[in-house]
C-alpha cells in the first residue's frame, strides 16, 4: 500500500502538495475525487479518524456557499454522503492518507516538512 493523495487537479492547493511530494521524491499515488468518487466507505472513515464530517467539509468553499441552506445541516452519516456524493467539491483538499490510515487534510509546508522529517 502506498500514499495517496486525494484531491482536484485544477485546486492550488493541491498543486502545491503535488508539487512537494515531487520535490522530496516521496513516492505517491493522485487520485482526482472528482473523476473518481470516493466511496462511502472511505469518507466515513476519513471522518471517523478527524472527529466527523463536520471536519471532513469546506465550508469555506463557493459549493458550500452556493447551497441551499436545508442542505447545510445534514443530521446523520447517510445524510453527509449523500451531499458528499452529490458535491464531491466540499471534501477538504488535499487529502493525503498514508498507508497506515492515518489521513491529513489539508496543505502548508511547515505541516508537511513535520510530517515527513525523520
């Protein structure tokens, strides 16, 4: 098992993890969760692992902004994948899940620099 790295490939942000990775030469697999949706499954243990779903959504993005407000507060798990599912753009990216299932959202050098250093 490798890393992965998941995320959009027009997103800044994860150009800029793409880019790191390739810098260091730390071997890792991209997968676009816009062209490749991210299974049930999967996104309810990403937010097992970082608290809940809460953690897991941008709320600070033009999709979440965009919505309906009856849709900004989904009240169980079947409810966040459902919006998840139908707005795969919330997942905060990038998110980088290494092979021993631990998952990091997000992107900033100092964060990447610490998790890589040993």
């Amino acid at each position: 098992m490798s890393l992965t790295l998941y995320g959009l490939p027009n997103c800044d942000t994860c150009r800029k993890a793409l880019n790191w990775l390739k810098r260091i030469e730390q071997p890792f697999v991209f997968i676009d969760y816009r062209a490749h949706p991210i299974g049930p499954e999967i996104l309810s243990a990403w937010a097992g692992r970082l608290g809940g779903f809460d953690t897991l959504l941008n709320k600070s993005s033009t999709t979440w902004r965009n919505l309906l407000p009856n849709k900004k507060s989904p009240g169980s798990t079947p409810e966040y994948l459902m919006l998840l599912k139908e707005y795969p753009a919330l997942v905060k990216r990038p998110v980088l899940v290494f092979p021993d299932g631990r998952v990091v959202l997000g992107f900033k050098d100092a964060q990447y620099k610490k998790l890589f250093s040993a």
